[in-house]
C-alpha cells in the first residue's frame, strides 16, 4: 500500500468537505470557512465545541438511561409473569443485602 503523506491527505480531505459544503446550500457560508483556515482548524473548532458541550450532554444522559433502565425493568417484569417476577425481586433483594448471606 503507498504511503500518502499528512499534507496531501489533508489537501484531499479539505477538498472533499469543500464540495460536500458546497453541495448544501444551507452549508454554503461554511465552505468559505473551510477553505479559509483548512481542514485541521476546523476540526479544532468543533472538538472545542464538543468539549463545551460533553458536561450538559452527561447530565441529560445519565436521567434519560435511568428513566429508560426503569421503564425497560418494568416491561421485562410484566412480560416475565408472576412467578419470574417475584424470583426477580427476591434475587434483587437478596443482593442488596450483603449481611444475610
């Protein structure tokens, strides 16, 4: 396999996100952008952004899985029936309680 070099490699993926920009009229300012400052500033910018943004997406994210966890919980107990429900919950209780082992 040739080895490309970081320069061309950039020089093509500058070029491809150009005519990708370009192809989207609502996109269209940004390819001033990209062509301006390049690929690699670009991709700066918007892992700074990422950056900015991970500590609000944690937050949300760890509720959302909660809520989701307790939900799914919930419809596996009422698909599972009465007798699994009730070896579900007294495994549960078990486990939460280490000192009646």
């Amino acid at each position: 396999m040739p080895k490309i070099s970081r320069a061309k490699l950039l020089a093509a993926t500058t070029a491809v996100v150009v005519l990708v920009l370009a192809c989207n009229l609502e996109l269209l300012p940004l390819a001033l952008l990209v062509d301006t400052v390049g690929v690699d500033v670009l991709a700066l910018l918007l892992g700074a952004q990422l950056v900015a943004v991970l500590p609000w997406l944690r937050a949300h994210t760890t509720a959302t899985l909660r809520i989701t966890g307790l939900a799914g919980g919930a419809m596996a107990a009422g698909l599972m029936g009465g007798y699994l429900r009730q070896l579900v919950f007294l495994k549960r209780l078990e486990a939460s309680r280490p000192w009646r082992r």
